[in-house]
C-alpha cells in the first residue's frame, strides 16, 4: 500500500512571534523554519506503518514555497521514499493546500493519505476534511491510533466524550492528533541520503489548479499583554471587582 502523507513549513514552535511595524502580518525575517508538528507525528506514522510490513512506499508532498524543500527534505530524512513539491509564492490557504492535494491523490491513487489535524500557524484544521470531500474518500479526524486489518482501516478518535473507534473503507484520509505516537529524530546518516532520494517539483498549473487565497488579510496583532493579579481583603470586594471591572458576574 502506498501512503501519502502532507506537510507543511510553518514558524518553529519554540520562537517567539513578531509582528510587523505596520501590522500587515508575522515577521519572518531571519525567523527559524520548521516542519508542522502535527504533519511529523503524520510522517511518523506513515514510517511506523512501513516498518510494520503494511505499507510498501511513503510519499511526501508540501504545497508552498521553494524554501519548503527543506521540510519534504527532512520528511525524506525520516523515512518517507520520495517527495512531491507544488511550488508556489502565493499565500495558501486549507482549500487551496486540498485541491492541490486533491490532485495529488488523484495521480498517485495512495490506500490511504495522513495529515496533520491543523498547522500551528493558522490553526484552521480544515486541511484533512476538505481534502476528504474534494476526492470523496472517507475519513478519520483526529487520530490517536490508528491500526490496518483485513484491508480495513480501524481509526481511534478523540472526541469530547472520551475515544470513538470507527471503521474505514480503504483508502481513506486520517489526520492525527498529538497522542498517536511520539516522532523520532532524523539520523546524520539518513540525512545525507535524503538528499539523494527522489523530489518531482511541480506548479499548481502543472496539476490545472489554482491556490490563491481568495481571503484577503486586514491586520495582524500581538496578543494583549496579560496585567498583573491583585489581593483583595475580603469576598466583598471580590464579588464587587467581579461585577463591576471584570464584568464575569
């Protein structure tokens, strides 16, 4: 079975984020580039599920700049076989990434395609759902386990209630969740022969598509800075603070 699995380049979770003066979006000069973390928990386990004889070729494939190489680099690094790049400049939203991806599956025909649940830049979590509707394959939002049997796909769930367990039909569409497994580390070794495993650039011309955001960015702002916590002498003066300047009563 092949396995596609989508990454995405995104902020390094530990920097801490800068605006622009002018408020136009996130500073990112000279800022750390890194893998989405939930899209390595994704590449984890397309790995985990090749070295468990289920799977037979990963694919990796990123929708974004030139500069986003370095991510299906380190996708290689970490196991997958081969790299699909769609490169483009423009800003790419979900439905943008989905029809590219759309494409994508259409020309592989992979048994099952995994991704992240959302990226931590724009934390939309639509990826994976809109993909599932533009090809029609089933799906199973944020998995926690994920097992192969009979040529079914059994997906473990978190949902508000505790975990659901449901049934796919390959091939399908997972996107993980933080508790599916734990990423390894690239070794030196499959770093340098990751620079020698195969990546088919493409446009999204080449694939008759078109990933412009159609949603226009007015402003970008820093989180309002927390003020300090005060003592108060009694629950009077509490419930009055309450009430009438933090006005949750």
């Amino acid at each position: 079975m092949k396995i596609v699995v989508a990454v995405k380049r995104v902020i390094d979770y530990n920097v801490k984020i800068r605006v622009k003066p002018d408020n136009s979006d996130v500073d990112l000069t000279n800022v750390k580039m890194a893998m989405n973390p939930f899209c390595e928990i994704a590449v984890e386990e397309a790995v985990r599920l090749q070295e468990k004889g289920v799977a037979s070729e990963i694919v990796a494939v990123t929708v974004g700049p030139k500069a986003a190489q370095e991510q299906l680099r380190t996708a290689l690094a970490l196991g997958a076989d081969r790299a699909i790049h769609v490169e483009t400049d423009e800003r790419v939203e979900s439905l943008g990434a989905a029809k590219a991806l759309a494409k994508v599956v259409e020309a592989e025909q992979p048994g099952l395609v995994i991704l992240g649940k959302q990226a931590i830049d724009t934390d939309n979590n639509q990826a994976g759902q809109m993909l599932a509707a533009l090809t029609g394959l089933p799906q199973g939002t944020f998995a926690s386990e994920v097992a192969v049997e009979g040529g079914k796909l059994q997906v473990t769930r978190e949902i508000d209630g505790g975990l659901q367990t449901i049934e796919l039909t390959l091939p399908a569409i997972v996107t993980t969740d933080l508790r599916l497994n734990e990423p390894r580390y690239a070794k030196l070794p499959d770093i340098m022969k990751a620079k020698k495993k195969p990546m088919d650039v493409k446009s999204p011309s080449d694939l008759g598509v078109e990933v412009a955001s159609k949603v226009k960015l007015l402003k970008v702002e820093p989180p309002a800075k927390r003020q300090g916590g005060i003592k108060v002498g009694s629950v009077d003066e509490l419930v009055d603070k309450l009430k009438n300047e933090a006005k949750v009563l």
